[in-house]
C-alpha cells in the first residue's frame, strides 16, 4: 500500500470519527429501540466532541495536500474543520429540546447531520473539482433530507420539495460550468488550473467561455450561500424546516460554502501577488461580478427584511444580507480580506445560532413564530428577552459586541483596497438593518400584551443560550487569540 | 472511406435520437410519452459514449439510468397519480418568455464554444476503459470512491425515512 | 469528420432543453426529469472532453460519480415528491403554496 496514503490517513483523524460515529449511531438506532434517544443523542455529541479534538493538533502539520491532490491540509481548512464540527455539535445540543421535535425519533437526524458535518469538511479542504462537487452534492443532499424531517408536516415536505429542486437545478448548472473549466484546462485540479490560466492570461483568449462557465459555477455556489438571485429557495426553505435544522443550514453550510468559495477562487482563478495580495487572471476577471453580488446581496436581503413578521422568514432574508457583508472580504483579494471573513464567520455562528435558539425556545412556549406573539415577552422572561435583544444588537454590529467586529474587519479591508465606497454601500445597508432588529427588540421589551404568563426556561436550555451569549459579549476579550489563529489561518493559504 | 461514411451516419442517427427524445420529454403533454422520451434519450446519451471510446461508462449508464432512475421515476408517475388517469396530461408555465431565455443561453453556449481554444493534451485512442478506471478508482480517485459510499448511505437512509408510513 | 464539437453542440442542446423543461413544468416529477437532462449533458462533455483534449480518463471517472450523484439525487427528490403526494394527493407544484414566496 502507499505510504504516502497511509501517512495521509493519519491526518485524516476528524473526518474518519465522524464517519465511525455515524455508523454507530445508525446501528444503535437499529439495535436498541429502547435506549435510543438518550443513546444516539450520547454517540453523536461524543463523536462531534472527539472530532473537534482531533482537529486541534492538526493546526501544527506541515501544509500540504492529500489523497492525490484532492483535499488540502492547510491551517484555513483546519480552522474550518474545527468550525464545522463546533457548529454541528451546538445544534445537537440544540435540537432535542425543540418541540418541534418532540413525537421524532432523532436517530436519523443525527446520522443525516453527521454525513453533512462530513460533507462539508470536505467541502472546505477541496482541491479538486471532482471532490468540490462529491461534497457539495453530499452537504446539499442531506440538507434537503433534514428540511423535510417532519414527514407529516405540509410545510416541512413544501419547503424540502422547494428546496431540492431548486439546489439541483442549480447545482447541475454549476457541474456544466465544472466540464466547461475542464474542458478549458484539461484538468480538475485547481492548483493546475491556475498555471493554465496563468499560461494563457497575458492574451486574455478564451475570456468568453472562461466567463460562462464562471456564471454557472457561481449558480452553485451562490444557491450554497443564498446570495441573489441564487436566493429564492432561502425564505420558503428556512420558514417550514425545523427550526434546528434551519439554525444548521444558516451557519454551517454557508461557512462551508464560503470556505469553497475563497479556495476555488483563490486557487484556481487568481494568482498570488506581492504582499498577500492576489490578482486575477486577465481572461476571466471575476472580481467585479463578485462586487455586485455582494451588493445586491446585501440590499435585497436588508431591504426584504423590513417587512416580514414572521421570525424565520425576517431571520432568512437578514442571513441572506450578512452573506453579502462576508462576500465583501472575499471581493477584496487580500488576505486582510480573508480573515475578515474567517472573524466575520466566528462572530455569526455565535449570535445567528444564539438568536435562533431563543426563537426556538418562545416556539417551545407559544407554538409561534409570528412576530406578534413575542410582544411583551420582558415581562414574562426577561431572560429570554434581554439575550435575544444581546444577540439582534451583535447582528446589527454595534460594538463592543462581537457582530461589531466581523463588520469593522470586512469594511476595513475594503478600505484598505481603495474601495472606500463598497464599504460606504455596507455602512448604509448595515443601518437600514438596524430597522427590522430593532423592531423585534421594541416588540419583545416595549410592546404591551394580554398573556402575561410567566415562561420558565429549563436548565440546558439557558444553559446553552449562555454558550451562545459569552462569546457574543466577550469576543473583545478575547481579542488576541482570535486575531492570532485567523492570521495564522490566512498565512500559509496561498492555494496549495 | 465507406465504412467513415457508415459511422458518421449512425453518430448523426444517435444524436437526432437523443435530442428527439429530449424534445419529446420537454414538450409532450402526456407525462407517460414524456417518461418514454427520457429513456431513450439515455440510450442515445449511451450510445454517443460508446463513440467516443467509453465502453465502461455506456454500460454503466445503461444500468444505472435505464435501469435505476427511469424505473424509479416511472414508479414516482405511477404512484402519484389515480392508477386509472394515466392520460396525464400535464401543463405548463409561460412557454414564450422560458423558450426565449432558453434559446438565449443555447446561443450563448454555441457562441462561446466556437470561439474557444480547447486544452490540447493528447487525443485518447479508443481501447476498453474498464481496468484502468478500476485501477484508477483504487489509486487517485480512492478518496472520492471512499466517500461516494458515506454519500450513498445516507441518501438511502434519508429517503427511506422520508417516505416510511407511521406516526413520527 | 465527427469531432469535439459536434459532441459539444449536441451537449448544450440537451442542457437547453433541460433548463426549458425545469421551467416550464408544473409536475414535481417532470421537473426532475429535466434535471436529468441537465446532469446527461454536463456528463456527455465530460467524456468528451476526456477523449479530445484531456487526453486521460479524469473526464469519464468525473461522470461515474456524477451518475452516482443523480441517482441518489433522484431517489431522495422521488422520497420527498411521494411524501407530498401523501399530504396533498397531488403533485401538481402550483399546490405547494402554504409557504408565500
């Protein structure tokens, strides 16, 4: 056997637990029909927590690629490897306590989140178009089952049929753009892409072709991070799944799909420049159709935002806008940029899955989503209200809490590129948010309501929420460490 | 120069054969007709794999698409529908505005088709494929292979979950 | 003489024709046959793509995982079209409506 191969299996610790576990867990589900919610439930957060473990040590390895030139092993996958799984593991610990949930039996959710957790660490470390679309294909695939989870449920069938159709469509679109590139270069690997390119550049021929098959691979890659008009699955999809799965897909998937985004980009269709700087090809000049999705992507989704009253759809469209604030440190094509997004990612997880869980836990209490349900919701637990407000305000970036810095770094890197006005654009879109966050604020602090029945929260929930809450609030305590690893991440990603 | 004249007939009797059938599955009203029309468009797209030297991947299209995914769509149609309304016949959104955009994208496809350079490796002479991709599946393409199968496990498990009869 | 672009047009014809029945059908099912579609041509360049200027089989390994992709692809869409006509006793795609927008 190669030794190359098994020296690469070592590396490769997180992703084979993760698979280990999902096999137990299926075969538990199976086995022991007495013991199985309290069994898988155990399994998977050992699995995750291992995993995550194992993903520490791997931040000291020599940077290098793997299995053939598929996957990369460089200090940015590892940070989102760590991510993911941190990010799969609090939406477990989420999920059981959703009413939602509660006549489900959880084992197979917990396998379909395991193969995504999976799927999208691969996802993030591709190197290869072939790997790029398996695992894209695997991330979507089981996202499109967790959506429709609730099999008796209208809405949960309506939102997964949506959102499976619109995610193949889109992601078959984007496998032609795949075999137009490869048709192009003669290869799949994208650090062979770009020599290619590079090759060919100074005459700026194929510009044409190398331009369609762009646009189509942004078809998926767009519908990945719900950015316009790759976006209409988002509002319908996050409205009628659980709502733990929709606290999943708007944090994991979607670092996942940035993570993709800045690797394919980078390595296949720029080159480094001095200074950590990169600059794109002459031939295909993606920079500028980037720009503007990240600005129509944040207008549209702010400016939708306004009106909705449900929870769900208003928190849809707000992370449909924040994808455009992190497609803003991607446009910008220096490193700078790519930490931002990396803090930007960090601080999101926190307040978008802490806000989420309040939503669930007033779901758990009023059976609602209705805006109109949260009024008056101080009285009945200020708790709930004062985290949710903690969290609303980290989303509208107001510092010193931890939303403010994920804004400053992505703006400040487009400053720093000469691009003062595309922050200028993020600045405004960034007050007109305030309107809709606010609004839930006034309504759960301010507004008067007639059920003034106190709600209790149990233990793990608060407990829970508090997770979410001390990083939101204490991010800028922590300053330094953040700013250590996500440099350190950036450092050595110079498209393996 | 006969038998190229043969063979280039035969391709252009594929090829009218596929798009024909695409056709018949895009604007036939009868869902049944339309079910028909993809299967032979499978069986053309086989065929043109076998003109160009992919022996494994004909047959294997064969198997898998005529063989797994239309019958499966076929039992989709068929448990979808009252048993005895197999007319089926279907409708359909704005045609003209989606015919537009649709001819827009062909002729943008063509356009920047013709206008490209192409990758010039080496041109593969047709011999069997089938060892070598089973050699290459164990070597380069080991990780894929690997993951297909965690791929496939839970697709199966997911639609079987989906699709079980029960209280949740 | 048959050459790489005969196999390219034939190609985007199929993709066309896809994208035409994506959006202009109302049955679920019939949807998910233009995806099929979609999924054939992008796998019809591929393997020529493979032949004519790769040189290699990268191309036709490319388009064995992506029939493996369709055909889980296809059995979880058919899972979850069968789930609504468990629902709704249609599947008809104007009946799913309950979510606006």
């Amino acid at each position: 056997m190669d030794p190359k191969l098994i020296a690469d299996l070592h590396k490769f610790y997180p992703e084979m637990v993760i698979t280990g576990t999902l096999l137990l867990v299926v075969v538990a589900d199976i086995a022991l029909p007495v013991l199985r919610r309290s069994l898988t439930f155990a399994l998977t957060v050992l699995g995750l927590a291992a995993a995550f473990a194992l993903t520490l040590p791997l931040m000291a390895v020599q940077p290098g690629s793997m299995f053939y030139g598929m996957i990369a092993l460089d200090p940015m996958a590892v940070f989102f490897k760590a991510f993911l799984v941190l990010a799969s593991l609090l939406v477990v610990l989420a999920a059981p306590g959703s009413k939602e949930f509660s006549r489900s039996n959880l084992g197979e959710f917990y396998a379909l989140l395991l193969g995504v957790t999976l799927g999208m660490m691969l996802l993030a470390s591709s190197t290869d178009l072939l790997m790029f679309f398996l695992s894209l294909e695997m991330v979507s695939l089981g996202s499109y089952i967790m959506v429709g989870y609730l099999r008796n449920d209208r809405q949960s069938n309506e939102a997964s049929l949506k959102y499976i159709l619109f995610g193949a469509v889109s992601t078959g679109a984007m496998l032609y753009g795949i075999t137009l590139l490869f048709g192009v270069t003669g290869t799949t690997k994208m650090v062979v892409i770009r020599h290619v390119l590079a090759g060919a550049a100074a005459s700026g021929e194929n510009s044409l072709i190398l331009l369609v098959s762009t646009v189509l691979i942004l078809a998926g890659l767009g519908f990945k991070i719900a950015a316009v008009p790759f976006h209409f699955w988002c509002p319908d999809v996050y409205t009628g799944a659980p709502t733990p799965v929709t606290a999943f897909l708007s944090v994991a998937p979607k670092a996942a799909g940035f993570a993709i985004f800045m690797r394919f980009f980078f390595t296949g269709l720029s080159q480094a420049g001095p200074q950590l700087t990169w600059s794109t090809f002459a031939s295909i000049n993606w920079m500028p159709i980037v720009m503007v999705l990240s600005i129509v992507t944040m207008t549209f989704g702010n400016i939708a935002a306004l009106r909705q009253e449900n929870m769900k759809r208003l928190m849809a469209y707000s992370s449909i806008a924040h994808a455009g604030y992190i497609l803003m440190g991607v446009v910008v094509l220096t490193s700078e940029g790519l930490q931002a997004v990396l803090v930007y990612l960090v601080t999101y997880l926190f307040m978008n899955l802490g806000a989420f869980m309040i939503v669930i836990e007033i779901y758990n209490r009023t059976g609602s989503f209705e805006l109109k349900d949260y009024r008056g919701f101080y009285r009945r637990s200020p708790f709930l209200s004062i985290s949710m407000s903690i969290f609303l305000l980290s989303l509208m970036g107001i510092p010193p809490l931890a939303g403010f810095f994920g804004k400053f770094y992505v703006f400040a890197a487009a400053v720093n590129r000469d691009l003062a006005w595309f922050a200028v654009i993020g600045a405004i879109n960034s007050v007109v948010a305030v309107y809709y966050y606010v609004r839930v604020m006034k309504t759960m602090m301010i507004d008067g309501s007639d059920d003034m029945s106190p709600v209790r929260v149990s233990w793990d929930s608060k407990a829970l929420i508090w997770v979410m809450l001390i990083p939101t609030i204490g991010l800028m305590l922590f300053w330094d460490q953040v700013q250590k690893i996500t440099s350190g991440s950036v450092g050595l990603f110079l498209g393996n | 120069m006969n038998a190229n004249l043969v063979s280039q007939g035969i391709f252009y009797f594929f090829a009218a054969l596929t798009l024909g059938s695409a056709a018949v599955v895009v604007f036939s009203r009868s869902l049944i007709y339309s079910i028909f029309g993809l299967l032979f468009t499978f069986f053309g797209v086989a065929a043109l794999y076998v003109f160009l030297g992919a022996d494994f991947l004909a047959a294997t299209q064969m198997v898998i698409y005529v063989g797994g995914i239309l019958v499966l769509l076929l039992f989709g149609v068929m448990l979808t529908h009252k048993l005895y309304d197999l007319d089926l016949k279907t409708e359909t959104f704005q045609v003209i505005p989606a015919l537009l955009l649709v001819a827009a994208v062909f002729g943008t496809l063509i356009l920047a088709m013709t206008r490209t350079t192409w990758f010039s490796g080496a041109v593969r002479q047709p011999e069997p494929t089938t060892a070598e991709i089973g050699k290459l599946f164990m070597r380069e393409y080991i990780l894929p292979f690997e993951v297909a199968s965690v791929f496939l496990l839970i697709a199966l498990i997911g639609a079987a979950m989906i699709v079980r009869k029960g209280a949740e | 003489m048959i050459g790489l672009t005969h196999y390219l047009v034939i190609s985007a014809a199929l993709f066309s024709l896809g994208i035409m029945c994506v959006l202009t059908r109302k049955n679920a099912v019939s949807v998910l046959m233009g995806i099929e579609l979609i999924l054939n041509s992008a796998n019809l360049n591929l393997v020529a793509f493979s032949k004519y200027t790769a040189g290699n089989l990268d191309g036709q390994l490319f388009a064995v995982f992506t029939i493996i992709v369709a055909a889980a692809e296809a059995a979880v869409a058919l899972a979850i079209v069968l789930s609504m006509y468990r629902l709704l006793r249609s599947v008809n795609l104007d009946r799913a409506d309950t979510l606006k927008g």
